[in-house]
C-alpha cells in the first residue's frame, strides 16, 4: 500500500462548500389549542375508565384490607410462614362464608 496516496470517500461529491444561515433561536411548531384540549380530554376519560375498572375488580373479588388485617393478627402465633397464610386464608373464607350467609 503506498504512501500519501488516499482515495476520496465521495468521489461525486463536490468541494464547494456553501455556508447555511442557522437561525439562533428556533421555534417549534405549536400544537392547535383545540387538538390539546382533545387530547386532555380523552386521557382523562381513559384514566377515570382504569381507575373505575380497577376500584370495582377490588371491590368486586378482593377482601376488604380491614379483614385481612385481623385475620393475620389471629394467625400471628403460627411459627411457619406457610402455616400463617394457610390459617389466613381459612379464617378470610369462613368470614366470607358468614357474610354470605348472612345476606
């Protein structure tokens, strides 16, 4: 390979080089007030949907955290950890059972 001689890597590119006036401060396109409106619009829908859909799954299927918390202190003398979660889960059932019941 020899010395000092080197291919161009562009070789249809040509060398006048123009200088391009660069606006200092640039702007950026502003968004139509109605299509932000819109927008905050729909993800407020969206969001009062989740939370809606969430609140009533809870409410729907899951123990209201009150229970749980006194079914765990009831089974707080239980030494293993798996013997706790069964008596839990037994104590949460028969309170479901009785709320059942009792209706």
């Amino acid at each position: 390979m020899p010395v000092g001689k080197y291919a161009p890597a562009t070789p249809d590119f040509p060398n006048d080089r123009k200088e391009t006036a660069i606006n200092a401060k640039p702007t950026l396109a502003r968004p139509h007030v109605v299509t932000t409106v819109a927008a905050a619009a729909l993800s407020t829908v969206i969001a009062l949907g989740l939370l809606t859909a969430v609140t009533g799954l809870f409410q729907r299927d899951g123990a209201p955290f009150e229970q749980v918390v006194i079914a765990e202190r009831a089974c707080a003398n239980y030494a293993f950890v798996s013997e706790r979660e069964t008596c839990v889960r037994l104590y949460l059932a028969t309170s479901r059972v009785q709320g059942v019941a009792s209706r």
